[in-house]
C-alpha cells in the first residue's frame, strides 16, 4: 500500500526534525520548508498528500500559503500546527479548506489521528479550539464566513512591510516594480485608515498575519 507523502512547513528546523521522527514509522515525510514562498514554490514539484503546516512563517504566513496552495492543488490535506490558539484564526483555516487545526502542545496521538481523519476525507480540530469555533458560531453563524478585507496581494506585501523588509526587497521576492509595492502599502494603509509603520505591525500582529516578536 503506498504510503501517504507528508510535506511539513515550518521555520522551525528542530521542530521539523521532531515531527520527521514522529511520523517516518507510519508515513512518508518528502521534506521541509521554513517559509510559505517556499511552500507554494516546492509543492508542485514534491506533490504531497498532506502538508503540514505552522500559521507564523516568514515572507508569507501559512494562512495564505494554504489559501493559495488549495487554490493550484485542490486535493492536497492541509493541516495547521500552530501556537495560536485563537478560534477565528481556525474558522478561517477550515473555511479555506484545511482538514484540521491543531496546537504544538498536541500530543502524538492527536496528530495521528488528525493525520489519519485527514487522509479520509474528515476533519479534526483540537478539542478546546472546537469548543471555542462552537460557541462562537452559535453567538454569531456569520463567523466562520467572515469576508477577507485586504486583497492577497495587500496581504503579501502587508506581512512583508511588518517583518521589516524594505519595498526594494518586496519587490524583488514579489516580481514587481517598487512603485507597485508603494501604491500597494499606501493603498492597504488609506482602507485600515492607518498612518503609521508601527500600526502596521500592530494591525498584521492583531490579525495573525505575523507572529508576535
């Protein structure tokens, strides 16, 4: 029987290296990535079953990089592991697709299974953030549907402007003039109605599209 082709995504090589031993026994791990640039640009080569993936990498988050990877490759398994704990940022998760969210304070037997209910066409979200999607569905059944703001593109060069790259290095890794990035920044920062690089970062940090330092 072939065995399931696990790609893991995190900018964390230790981590990485624990998941590969946890998992080489029953599966198959093609590799690892530390950035969603790099995700989106290996997959299609590697062609994962299953790409596990952490919410808080450099150049492009996961959030994103999954969006955009279901988007080239529909019957690819996302499953998020993450630190973040919070339930709008797992709705968003599932709602693009992902077949489970779970938390690095998860134990084996919880990626196991959220790794075997993937590959069957399920999905599993750890038990606390489940309750959490629960009660604020029933408060409010629009949350797990909430409509995206910024474009991807404003997001990409949002997320980039909070890590601290200059728009010459964005414009570089996006392919596209510096001009283009200043009237993207300046465009994001007239909709949030932002005027400062500080609430930039404190905007992108709020809605997890970084990490906090």
């Amino acid at each position: 029987m072939k065995r399931v082709r696990i790609l893991l995504a995190d900018d964390h090589t230790m981590f990485c290296a624990g998941l590969q031993e946890l998992l080489e026994p029953d599966y198959e791990v093609i590799g690892s990535v530390g950035d969603g640039r790099a995700l989106l640009n290996v997959a299609s080569d590697l062609k994962p079953d299953l790409v596990l993936v952490d919410l808080g990498m450099p150049l492009l988050n996961g959030l994103d990089a999954g969006r955009e990877l279901k988007k080239r490759m529909p019957r690819v398994k996302l499953i998020f592991l993450t630190m973040n704990p919070d339930s709008d940022v797992a709705s968003e998760a599932l709602r693009i697709g992902a077949s489970g969210y779970l938390l690095k304070s998860s134990g084996r037997d919880e990626l196991m299974q959220a790794v075997r209910n993937a590959m069957e066409g399920l999905s599993y979200v750890t038990p606390q953030i489940r309750r959490a999607i629960e009660q604020s569905y029933i408060r409010d059944p629009r949350s797990l549907s909430r409509p995206r703001h910024l474009s991807d593109r404003q997001r990409e060069v949002l997320q980039m402007l909070a890590e601290g790259q200059s728009m010459k290095e964005i414009a570089y890794i996006l392919h596209i003039s510096t001009r283009t990035v200043r009237f993207h920044k300046y465009k994001l920062m007239e909709e949030l109605r932002i005027t400062t690089n500080s609430e930039l970062v404190r905007y992108a940090i709020k809605h997890s599209i970084i990490s906090p330092p």
